[in-house]
C-alpha cells in the first residue's frame, strides 16, 4: 500500500461527498430519472464503506467509487427490463458537464446520448466528461484495455457520421 487509506469515518464521508455530484450525473446518464440516480448514490456509498477494505489504494477511490456506480445503475436497468428514454421522463437534464450549455446543445447531446448503448455510453463518458485515460477505463469497467481503445473508436467514429455528416 503506497497511500494512506481512509483515515476514519469522516475522512471517508468527505472523499464521498466531494464525488457524490458526479456519482449522480453518471447514474442519471444511465437511468434518466432523480430518485433512482439518488438511490444510485446512497447504495454507491453503503458498498464503498462496506467494502472500503478492499480498496487498495485511495488514489484509486474515485475509480473505484464510479465503477460501482455504474454497476449499481445497470442493476436498476436489468430490474426495469428496459431503458426510459428521455422523451418519458421530463427530467432536468443533470448529467450535462455545464449549466451554462445552450437549449440545443442539451438537446443534441440528449439525441446522441439515446443512440449509444450502455457500453459505448460509458467510454465515452468517462473518457470525455471526466478525463479518465483509456487504462482508467478500463480498470474502472473490468473490459481489456484494447476493447476500451475499440468502443471509444466506434463511439467516435458513429457520433462523427451521425452527427457531422448529414449525406441525405
């Protein structure tokens, strides 16, 4: 163990509380509706202290703390058997990386959010909204890293063709 690990219970509250917001924006890109990505949140928080043992280094929480997040949401989305799609939910859109965004770039990015799988949503997420590199993606969502490197390409490569190139 190179780092020091969580000191006590407070010094884990406060590490969880300065992630919590973006633990919300990532259950809500998968669940588009409020009480389930706060529910998202608490279950994230019970397994990271539950489980805070096995973390072996807290460089690694933040990582740590998403992948769970994201295996929580995806629990909630077996559970329902299907997605919601945005269109149903009326939800404020709380995942975008700026309030500041324009009326039509929210709804561009509501559009290119719907057609991407939960894979391909994922990489690109944490690859362009939270910075994680390739390896970090990987390690957060256990897939190779060359899969991680293939979805991004993909991902990429369909929103660029979607979005950009309208060959009508």
């Amino acid at each position: 163990m190179n780092e020091r690990m969580f000191e006590d219970k407070e010094d884990f509250c406060r590490r969880f509380s300065e992630i919590s917001d973006e633990l919300y924006r990532i259950a809500f890109i998968y669940l588009k509706n409020r009480e389930d990505s706060r529910d998202v949140v608490q279950e994230t928080a019970y397994r990271c202290f539950k489980e805070r043992k096995k973390l072996k280094e807290i460089r690694y929480f933040k990582t740590w703390a998403i992948r769970i997040a994201i295996n929580c949401s995806q629990d909630i989305l077996k559970k329902r058997k299907r997605t919601v799609s945005i269109e149903d939910t009326g939800e404020d859109i709380a995942y975008l990386p700026s309030p500041e965004a324009s009326a039509d770039a929210r709804i561009l990015l509501e559009a290119i959010l719907g057609e991407l799988d939960e894979k391909e949503k994922t990489v690109l997420l944490l690859h362009e909204l939270y910075g994680l590199s390739l390896k970090e993606i990987s390690e957060t969502v256990k897939i190779p890293l060359s899969t991680v490197k293939s979805v991004l390409y993909r991902t990429l490569k369909k929103l660029k063709k979607e979005c950009f190139y309208d060959e009508g």
